[in-house]
C-alpha cells in the first residue's frame, strides 16, 4: 500500500513539474529554457568540484584528504594591541 501511495505521489509531482515547465516555456519562451539550462549545469559543476577525489580498490573504495589550498594572502588576526599600536 505504502509503495502505490508512493507512486500516487511521485506521479503527481512529475506532472505538476511538467504543468509549470509548459507554462513557463509558453510564456517565457525558449530563454527560460536556456537559463535552466544553464542553472542546472552550473550546479552540477559546482557540486563536481567540491566532492571528494577517490579511488576504488581492491579493499573497497577510498577517499583521499583534500588538499585545500590557501589564497593568495593568508588570513591575518591582530591581536587588540598591535591595532593601537598601527593607528595611534
């Protein structure tokens, strides 16, 4: 019973997409497309470059530690004194 409400569900939902996706595009036209479009491969690219390198091995698969890379200038924290100490 749980699975056809899930169905029910699922199906619902993929027609209401497509009910709102033909009413953008009809008003819209095909830029909304393109912008979608563009929306989703930027996402995925992020989402790309932000997951872990691994490999898989014969014990399984493995995840190496990122290597984070620091800026150009490094993060610099002044303690309250020598702050006085640069503008007085």
């Amino acid at each position: 019973m749980k699975r056809i409400a899930g169905l029910i569900c699922l199906t619902s939902v993929c027609a209401g997409v497509i009910f709102v996706e033909y009413e953008a595009t009809s008003r819209f036209g095909g830029a909304f497309i393109l912008i979608t479009g563009a929306s989703a491969l930027a996402l995925l690219a992020s989402a790309l470059c932000r997951a872990p390198e691994g490999y898989e091995g014969a014990n399984g698969l493995h995840f190496r530690k990122r290597n984070r890379r620091l800026g150009s200038a490094r993060r610099v924290r002044f303690s309250p004194g020598q702050l006085r100490r640069k503008w007085t």
